[in-house]
C-alpha cells in the first residue's frame, strides 16, 4: 500500500497538471478526484494522469492502463489481426475464461463511429482500444469496475442542453376560513375607519390569508360609508321638509 500523500501536496501537483494542459484536466477539482481514484487503489495520486483521463467532464482509463492492470492481475492477451480495418485478440483470465474479440472498421461505421476524427486519422488505435476494452469487461471485469476507456468516452455524444419550455409556477390555493371571512365581511361593512382598525388588530398570518380578499373588503367598506353619507343627506333632506 503506497503511503498517502498530505492533501497539500496533492493539491501542488493538482495546480501543475492543470498549467500543464495536458491530460484533459480543465481544474483542480477534476485533478482531485483523479488523485483520490488512485489514492483508494494504493497508488500514489500521481499516477492519475498516466492511467485516467477526463472526457466530457468524466474520469475515464486510458486503453494501455486498463490492459496493463488486466495484464498485472494475471491475464493474458494475444493478438490474431492488428491491421487499420481489423483488430482481432483473445483475451483470458483464470477467473474469467477466455474469449476472441474482433472489431472493424465496418463496425465502427455501422455504429457511426468512424466518421469521427479519431477514427479518421487513427483506426488501428481506436480499434485496438475498443477490443481492449471488451475483451477485458468480459473475461475480468474488475478491472474496469463501470469506468470506460477515453477512447469510449470520446465516441460519446455530447448532447447540448435543451430548453424544455417555461415552467408555470402554481401557487397553493388558500383555503380563508369562514368565520374569518364573515368578521372581515363585519367590519368592512362598519365602513373604512373600523375596518382599518380591525385589520391592524388581527395576526400577521390571518392577513396573509385574507390577502387575496383585502382590496374587495376595503371597496365593500368605501361603498358601506358612501351608502352612509347618502342615507345621512336624504334623512335631513326629509326632516326639513317636514
């Protein structure tokens, strides 16, 4: 077990392999992460950017490492065709069996992988990677563990984020209690100066509820002192009459 290293020397070659811009590490936090994946398997954090690699925001291990690890744990490979059109080995392991992998070119453009640079410019190493990687997966899959080769996470599409439209933000119904609402109703018929003086007296949460009903209370109470002053003018209008 390699002895762990202080984190504030982790975060000195964190700062270093970021600068470098090399090894597809955009920050510290993703050199960080590396570094603890290899910290967690008793390997000193350096050797993140030998064996992994980040693509599309993802740690991914590099073909060579993950072969190298398969080959360290005991298993064994031999390759049968090795040209830009075919690769073909056979992978085995004690613990897994043995299985021929082949992979082509005629695969890779079924799939819509070889229109991709890579596949363009580097067909035999794609292959080679991708017959890795399976063969692997399949006879010892510990070694993998669910992460994929950078060769794989680069034939990944990158898909943009979409816009899925505008949310309508619905507010919760509020339910005012009757008797609430008929003491509201109360004073607002005693005309503007009460029921002003009512809603200063009540809670701050039975206004919130009532919130909704407040400018047609303060309406109902203006039109309660409007039919006042009215019955007060004819009510002198009658007396002098008489």
């Amino acid at each position: 077990m390699t002895a762990l290293v202080p984190f504030e020397q982790q975060q000195t070659l964190a700062r270093s392999f970021v600068q470098s811009g090399l090894f597809g590490v955009k920050n510290e936090a993703q050199a960080l992460a590396l570094m603890a994946l290899c910290e967690a398997e008793g390997m000193h954090p350096a050797r993140a950017v030998q064996e992994f690699h980040i693509v599309q925001g993802r740690p991914a291990m590099k073909a060579d490492a993950m072969l190298a690890r398969f080959q360290r744990a005991g298993g064994k490979v031999e390759w049968h065709d090795y040209t830009d059109t075919k690769v073909t080995g056979t992978f085995s392991h004690q613990q897994g069996g043995s299985v021929r992998i082949e992979w082509t070119l005629e695969q890779a453009k079924r799939i819509g992988l070889a229109g991709k640079d890579n596949w363009k410019h580097y067909p035999r190493a794609m292959l080679r990677a991708r017959c890795i990687s399976e063969g692997v997966r399949t006879v010892f899959p510990g070694i993998a563990q669910g992460m994929y080769t950078v060769e794989e996470a680069q034939d990944m599409t990158h898909s943009a984020p979409r816009h899925m439209g505008t949310a309508e933000v619905l507010q919760p119904e509020v339910v005012i209690p009757q008797d609430l609402l008929e003491a509201a109703r109360d004073a607002a018929d005693q005309g503007v100066a009460q029921y002003s003086a009512w809603w200063q007296s009540i809670t701050k949460p039975q206004r919130q509820t009532l919130a909704s009903e407040h400018d047609a209370l303060k309406e109902r109470a203006a039109q309660a002192d409007a039919t006042r002053t009215v019955d007060a003018a004819n009510s002198g209008h009658v007396q002098e009459a008489a």
